[in-house]
C-alpha cells in the first residue's frame, strides 16, 4: 500500500503532480482522486490518500492547527521502519515515535540509523550553513513532495545545495534548521529539549524567510 497525504487549502495542494507520483495512479485512479478531493469544497481539509492494487481511498480529514516555530526531541528514535522510503506502512510505528516526542514536551522527533540521523519523524530537515543548505539523501529517507519544490527555489535566490547521506547531529544543531512536510509546509526549530532542558536553537536570517518561502509554495500550488 502506499499513502499520501497534505494540506488542501480551498481547491488547491501544494505539488499535487508529486503526491500522484508518490501513488504510481492511473488514469482511471487520477480521474477519482481528483474528484473526491473537489467534492471536499473550500476550506481547509487534511485528505490522506491510500492506493493498492487497483483499489484507492480517499479520506477527508478535518484540518488541523500546527505552529510555525517548534521545539525539536534531541534524544533520535531507532528508526525501525520496515519500508522506510515508502509512505504508508510504517505511518503507525511513526505515531508511536511522535507520541514519544511529544511526552517529553517537543513538538517533533528524529530518527536515527548506524549513527546518522535520516529525517524527522513525519519532516524532512533542511539546515543553512552560511550560503549553503544541507538536506538527507540518506537511503532510508522518505522522498520528499515538498523539497521537490523548496530546494529549487533556495537555489534560484543563490544558496548551494549540498545533499548528506544522514546528519551528524552537530550539523543540525549549528545551522538554521527548517523541517518540512506537506502539511505544515515549513517550520523553523526555534529550540532544542535534551534531558527536559530547553535550549534555544541556532538561528540566522535567511532569504527568503519561511513566511516568505510558504507564500511562495502556495502560489505556486496546483488546482484538483
């Protein structure tokens, strides 16, 4: 099975094109979804969409809050996903994994594997160092719909992009650390909880700014 799921904000998502790549749907499925996801009518909703086989769901799920700045775990999970570059088979392990996080008073988990960390729970992490932005390649990384668009665009305003295969923790810690998804869009981690201290987090100006950089995605958001 494989999952997808964003923000659907009045008609339209966010790199619709890359959720329906994520899904490998035909034309008869494409046809459905789109259908489905109109019928939601304006407003904000948060759909999930599962496909198998020939057969596809769609739920429409209420919207949700969320805040633009964050407090990230800085103690990583054991990542212990089954299909990791997947969405959908391991999505409740990964709510037990955030349910975790959020005991301890953060808003977001990491996870960890052989010593590096791959990503952020249900986030893909992207850090500034200086003119340079840093995002994971690593092998158990889930590809991200939102980077594919986010990426492009540091690079049209001129910060190098440098891929990792994993983080060591001190480079998420030094730079100015964003974590995206295609629900919340991107969040800056304004501090750290490590043994239930709160550290304030690195931060440096960027340009374009993440209220700048949300604004930008969303127009360029593609109509169901």
């Amino acid at each position: 099975m494989r999952t997808t799921s964003f923000r659907l904000v009045d008609g339209r998502v966010r790199n619709l094109n890359g959720h329906f790549q994520r899904l490998r749907l035909d034309g008869k499925q494409l046809a459905r979804v789109r259908a489905e996801l109109r019928a939601a009518g304006p407003g904000a909703h948060y759909p999930i969409v599962r496909a198998a086989g020939s057969s596809v769901e769609v739920v429409i799920r209420p919207d949700r809050p969320f805040k633009p700045h964050i407090v990230l775990d800085a103690h990583a999970h054991k990542d212990q996903r089954l299909l990791p570059t997947v969405k959908g088979p391991d999505l409740g392990w990964l709510a037990t994994r955030r349910d975790i996080s959020r005991r301890r008073g953060c808003d977001e988990g990491l996870l960890r594997h052989a010593g590096s960390i791959v990503e952020g729970v249900f986030t893909s992490p992207v850090v500034f160092h200086g003119n340079t932005v840093l995002w994971s390649t690593h092998p158990r990384a889930l590809p991200s719909t939102t980077n594919g668009q986010l990426l492009p665009l540091l690079q049209a305003h001129g910060f190098t992009l440098r891929p990792v295969s994993g983080f060591a923790m001190h480079q998420l810690r030094d730079g100015e650390l964003w974590l995206v998804n295609a629900f919340a869009g991107i969040r800056k981690v304004t501090a750290w909880m490590e043994y239930g201290a709160l550290e304030t987090a690195t931060s440096s100006p960027t340009a374009p700014d993440i209220a700048e950089a949300n604004a930008w995605l969303w127009e360029q958001a593609e109509e169901v």
